[in-house]
C-alpha cells in the first residue's frame, strides 16, 4: 500500500478511477446532472485520446489527443446544427492551436490561418471550392501583409508570389 505523503500539496483526488462504460465514459455536471464531457478511447488502445465536451444534448467541441501525450492535437469546434464550424491544429504537439481551418458552406475547410507566437502568420484561401488554397497570404512580425502567394493556373502549387512592397514609415 503506498504511503500517503502529508503536507505536500496536492491531494490524490483526481485519481479517481473512471468508470469507464465500454470505450465510452460518461462525465455530468455534479449540480445539475447535465451531460458535460464524453471520454472517448477511438483507437481502443486503452487511453482517453478524445474527448468530447458537451452541455446537456449540445455538443460545444471535440479535442483529440493523437498521440495521447497528454496535450491536445486537434480542436473541433461546432456551431448549434452540429456542423463543423472550425478546426484548430497544434502541428508543433505542444498544445497550443498555431492553425484553424475553417469550414466552408459546402461542408469543407475554404480558409486556413496559420500562427507563430500568437499572431496570425498566414491566411490562405480556397477560392474554386476545390479543398485545396489557391491563394496564400503572409503576414511579418508587425502583422502587415507582406507576400500574396497564388496558384492562377490551378496546379495544386503556388506558382506565383508577390511581395507587398512596405508602406513608406509616417515618421
Ligand atoms: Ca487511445
Ligand atoms: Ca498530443
Ligand atoms: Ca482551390
């Protein structure tokens, strides 16, 4: 039986073992008794690697721990039809979104934004509703808009780049 340690701070009250249901477990809110978060084990390997938050029958966002590392790798967020709204990716795995992709009307992602250090670093676009960026915008450290990079012959590829020349300084 292990020793409980005294005085050190934290208590052992988040070890409690969750009755897990199958691959599926069940978390409610204590007050109210409404449906707050779903486990979920997808690749039933024995580890939570999805979780699902929901209030009541509402679902508010999916976080998916891929390599179940602890840290979340993928948001998915959805609107009140449960439709995919948006999709946050942390590409680094340090549990931070750096990317989001956002759902078009027809259901697939027509914009992506890229972040560095908390600022948005790139945007870019899907234009012909093909699933892949036709045009790409990217952002320098003062977030003005720095290069255009676009795919006018629809190869898949960026095949044009401009830069935007820096506005004069006011000073
Ligand atoms: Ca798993
Ligand atoms: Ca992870
Ligand atoms: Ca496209």
């Amino acid at each position: 039986m292990p020793l409980a340690v005294p005085g050190c701070g934290s208590g052992a009250d988040d070890e409690a073992d969750a009755d897990a249901v199958g691959l599926l477990t069940a978390g409610y809110d204590p007050e109210t008794g409404r449906l707050q978060l779903i486990e979920y084990d997808a690749d039933e390997n024995g580890t939570v690697d999805t979780r699902t938050y929901m209030d009541g029958s509402v679902l508010l966002r999916v976080e998916i721990d891929n390599d179940e590392d602890g840290r979340v790798d993928r948001w998915e967020y959805y609107d009140a039809d449960r439709n995919l709204e948006r999709i946050g990716i942390s590409s680094l795995g340090d549990g931070v979104v750096d990317s989001w992709l956002f759902e078009g009307a027809n259901g697939i992602p027509d914009r992506w934004e890229t972040f560095t250090e908390g600022r948005m670093a790139t945007l870019a676009l899907d234009d012909n509703g093909d699933d892949r960026p036709d045009r790409r915008l990217s952002y320098d450290r003062e977030g003005r808009l720095s290069t255009i990079a676009s795919d006018p012959d629809e190869t898949g590829a960026y095949t044009s780049t401009v830069e935007v020349p820096v506005p004069p300084s006011e000073g």
